[in-house]
C-alpha cells in the first residue's frame, strides 16, 4: 500500500455451533468490523462506535498485536499506520466480535506486508490464535463452514446456498466465552459423544438438503454444550419456549451465549421477531441474513492527502 492510498477493511460476524456443530460449525452474518487504513508514523486507533473506546488506541490494541505478530511469522514487519474503526457487532455477545478482530488483524498484515497469503492459510492463523476454526472461518470465508482443527492442521468446507432468516436475541448483559466454557464437562462418554456428534452430523446435512424441520430438531437437541449453559442463560428457554410459534424452525444459542439464534425459512424472520419482542421486551432483536462474501479488503485513494 503507498502513501497515499487508504486500505478498508470489512470483516463479517459470525455464530457458531448452531447447537450441536460445536466448536466446528459457523455462519457468517451481516453484521460488520470495519477499519480504514492509513500510513502514518506511529500506531493510532480511532474508535467511532462507543463499544470500542474502552479498548487500546495505540500499538498495544488487540489487532493490531494480531496483525504484528502475523507479519513477525514471515519475517516482515508491519508499519505504523492510523486506523479509524467502526463495529455493529455486539462485544461479549457470543456473535463473534473476537474472531472478526483476529481476522482484521491477519488481514492488515496480508495487505499492508504484501504476504499474499491464501484463504487456507489465513484460516490456520486464525484458527491458532482462536483455538477453532467455526468464526474464524466463518468471517473469512462467508456463508456457512464447517470446519475441523487438529494441531496445526485446519480442515473446512464453505457452503453458500443456505437461505434462512436470522433473528439475533440479544440480551443486555454480556458473557464472557471464558466463563461460558468453563462451566462445560471435561469428558464425555464414548456412548454420550457418539450420540453427540451424530446429531451434529444429522443437523448439517439436514440444513444442506433444506429439511428445516429436522434441523431445527437437531439445534434443540444439543449434547455437547447446551445443557450446561442454560443455568447462566436463562433466555435461552424463554425464547426456545416461545419462537416456534411465531414461525422459528430452530433455536441455538449463539457460539458461548448469551445470544440467541433463531432459524426461521425465508420471509418468516420479521414475524418472529415481533412476536418474540411483544412477549420478551427485556432482549433486544435484530433481523440478519447470512453474509456470503467473507472478509473484504478494498483500496482507494486517501482524499486527505
């Protein structure tokens, strides 16, 4: 990138293991990270929305350490540049704020180092910092992945034609994953966890086909994570309890919680969102659609220069 041009940067939300897909399952969705770019000569974060102000504006902020610490593992260093962010994507609320920052930040040193690195190897790096590959990969890649990680080794599959409507139930509290995983199990049973992940195997393929019923079934049937959650996320239940009825065909919390996702066949998600807001006024819900493109990266010229 020269001087003079400006580098944008758009990174999608994403949620993950839509029940029983967890830690491998993640969708995109079109809620976005979006950071302008330009050489200068020291580090500056400007914030625009009032979530991110609490964090770093110097090289010490989360993606910028990312975007370093990429350019470090190909001997390349990163310059110090101005970066005016803007996020909608809601902080610690399980709708994968974290994973699009990995993402920008492994997108910064792509762009601004000239590494030139492929989707697949942009997907380990980020899989490595955040320990799986669902919003990652989600993020990068769009639309539906499922993904499986091993050491250093990532493995994942995109799909873009799922046609849904979303509807985000986003309480006002937020959860920290950290806290979510430490209330799951150490182990399961070889019997539990063949059971398990059959159900995660039934949910994708139902979601490929387009048997919506069935995945649907599947979201609610969760083993892996799900049953151990519920205690800190009592919205879960209220809006599993209620969201069918106004049209949803599946309910899952969104990666660690504390949102809820609703799955609902094309055109029914307004319904259910209204239906879910008359009843339940304390959480807040938001109308999405899949997000099919991934992280983008786009130049121009900086008109201030």
């Amino acid at each position: 990138m020269s001087d003079g041009e400006m580098l944008i940067i758009e990174v999608p939300a994403s949620t993950a293991n839509l029940g029983p897909g967890f830690d491998s399952v993640g969708l995109a969705l079109n809620l976005y990270l979006r950071m302008e770019v330009t050489k200068q000569d020291h580090w500056e974060v400007i914030p625009l929305a009032e979530s991110l102000k609490v964090f770093p504006a110097n090289d010490t902020n989360f993606i910028v350490q990312i975007a370093q610490e990429t350019a470090r593992k190909y001997n390349a260093q990163v310059p110090p540049c101005q970066i005016i962010i803007d996020s909608d994507i809601p902080i610690a609320r399980g709708l994968g704020s974290s994973a699009a920052a990995i993402i920008a930040g492994i997108e910064l040193a792509d762009s601004l180092c000239e590494l030139n690195l492929p989707k697949e190897e942009k997907l380990r790096l980020g899989s490595e910092v955040e320990g799986h590959p669902d919003n990652v990969g989600a993020s990068l890649m769009g639309g539906l992945i499922i993904g499986s990680q091993a050491e250093n080794e990532v493995d994942a599959i995109s799909f873009y034609g799922l046609n849904v409507d979303i509807v985000a139930c986003i309480p006002q509290t937020e959860l920290l994953t950290e806290h979510s995983r430490g209330l799951l199990p150490e182990v399961l049973s070889f019997k539990s966890a063949v059971h398990a992940g059959a159900k995660g195997n039934v949910l994708i393929a139902s979601l490929l086909t387009g048997n919506y019923e069935l995945a649907g079934k599947m979201m609610m049937q969760d083993l892996f994570h799900q049953p151990y959650r519920r205690s800190i996320v009592p919205e879960l239940e209220q809006v599993e309890s209620r969201a069918l009825t106004y049209g949803a065909f599946g309910v899952a919390l969104s990666g660690a919680g504390p949102t809820v996702l609703c799955l609902a066949k094309p055109g029914s998600g307004q319904a259910v969102a209204e239906g879910l807001a008359a009843e339940l006024p304390h959480i807040a819900f938001t109308c999405l659609q899949i997000d099919q493109s991934g992280s983008r990266v786009t130049k121009k010229m900086n008109v201030a220069n």
